[in-house]
C-alpha cells in the first residue's frame, strides 16, 4: 500500500543499507496418512519461515532509520517486543540485529529498483546487497519471466515518514484526542483499522523529515503502544486489475519480488 523518487534514466537508486528474506516454498500433499503429515509440517515450516522472515525484515528496517541499538531507538524496541512474543527464536533476532548493526563494515547498500510490472502498475523495489551487479541480474530475472521492466516510475510516489501505534481498547480512551495530538506534531494524513477487543491501529503519515518529531510525540502519549516508525513510498494513486486473469498476473509477479531474498520491501501503485 505503500510507497519513492524522481525518474532518471537509470532507475537505479543507492540509499542505505538493511535486509529481507523470504521463502515460500511448494508444498505437495498425497493420500497416506504419512503425506498428510508431511503436508502439516511443510505448512508450518512455511508459516515459520515467513514469520521469521518478517521480524528480520522489520528489525533491519526500523534499524536503519534510527540505529540498531534499541535503548536510543524506539521504533526497533517496539519491533523487537513484538518479534518476541510472537516466539521469534533468539538466535534469529540476534542475527538479525548483528546484521542491522554490522551492515556498513560488510559492504552493504540499500537500493531501490523503479519497475513497470504487468498490468502497467508502478513498484518500488527496496533490496539489501553486498553485490549490485548480483542484485540487478537477479531483479531483471524476475521482470522479465513477468512481463516487466525497469522504468522511471518513481513520480508517482511520495517518500513519507509513517508511524503507526495502537491505542488501548478502554472506554475512556478516545482516538480523537490522539489523532489531534498526531496532527499537532506534524502528521499530515492518518488512516485507522477497525477496533479489535485488544485496541485499534492508526498510522499517522509525514514529511520524512518530521519522522523522528511524530513518533517521539505520540510514544509519550498514554494509552498508545508503537508498532513501526519508517521512511515507506506512497502511491499518489491506485488502480485496480482489469480482471481476474490480469490480478493473477500482478500477484504472482509481486509474490516473485517478495520471495528474492535481497528484497526488502516492495510499493506499488495497486488499490
């Protein structure tokens, strides 16, 4: 949903540095009693992987907006709150955090491809490399068993800053006075889930530069738990697929993108 940068000729942006992994591998089931246990197991190998591999792509990420030590960043103590309790294994948060803290002395590069995929939608893609030429290689791979291409898609992003944060479900806790206090700090836009029994999400969207005023802001408000604080790409518009069969298209080429494992994150223009 979310989403960067002003074309060139070479759609090829180097920022920062930070990682994602991602694995989703097939899983074939028989009709004996053993393949269906199989078939459980591979679901839950898979649920796993793409569990660990979110919570390692959220430490990196909000490890490079704001440093990989969690006493000094917030945004990363709260990711690694969540990572916790969602029984993420010790091993791979420590991974995860040496890697986020360690990514500059490796030779690691934060880039962004600009890419027109099937269906003429815009994507943004964000990868982690030690090897650019590697990295592109792999990228023009994927576009082209999809039907893709680089291209200069970048002007129809907006580069913002977002924090989203949950508010406590009590009675006496109104989001109103929340969203004022976000909009006091800055935010120019926030967007809100459907209350749950355990609280309601808002994200709150700003000028990159005002990322770390708005989170500080709305983390000393009571009531109100971080989730993420991050630098995203926004589309200026969204479209949906003509059809069915143009939506498959567009969805196995977004899945392909999130499955390379240097890819961090991916925007695109799609409602």
């Amino acid at each position: 949903m979310f989403a960067l940068r002003v074309p060139h000729r070479h759609p090829v942006t180097v920022l920062q540095r930070v990682r994602h992994f991602h694995l989703t591998p097939t899983v074939l089931s028989g009709h004996n009693k053993w393949s269906k246990i199989k078939h459980k197991k591979g679901v839950s190998d898979i649920q796993k992987g793409n569990l660990y591999s979110k919570a390692s792509r959220d430490i990196l990420l909000a490890a490079r907006n704001g440093g990989a030590d969690p006493e000094v960043n917030v945004a990363l103590a709260a990711v690694l709150k969540r990572v916790r309790t969602q029984g993420v294994p010790k091993d791979n948060i420590e991974k995860a955090l040496k890697r986020a803290a360690g990514g500059k002395e490796k030779g690691d590069q934060h880039v962004v491809y600009e890419v027109m995929g099937p269906g003429s939608i815009g994507v943004m893609v964000e990868c982690l490399t030690d090897n650019i030429n590697r990295t592109i290689r792999t990228i023009r791979s994927i576009l082209a068993q999809h039907g893709a291409r680089l291209a200069p898609v970048g002007f129809l992003f907006d580069r913002k800053g977002s924090v989203c944060v949950k508010v406590a479900a009590t009675s006496h806790n109104s989001l109103e006075p929340i969203m004022e206090a976000g909009l006091d700090a800055g935010a120019d836009d926030f967007s809100e889930s459907d209350p749950s029994e355990d609280g309601q999400e808002i994200e709150f969207l700003c000028p990159p530069d005002g990322l770390g005023h708005l989170t500080k802001h709305l983390t000393a408000l009571d009531g109100v738990e971080l989730l993420s604080s991050e630098l995203i790409y926004v589309p200026k518009e969204t479209s949906d697929p003509t059809d069915d069969e143009a939506a498959e298209k567009i969805t196995e080429f977004l899945d392909a993108l999130e499955e390379n494992e240097e890819t961090l994150r991916i925007s695109s223009t799609l409602s």
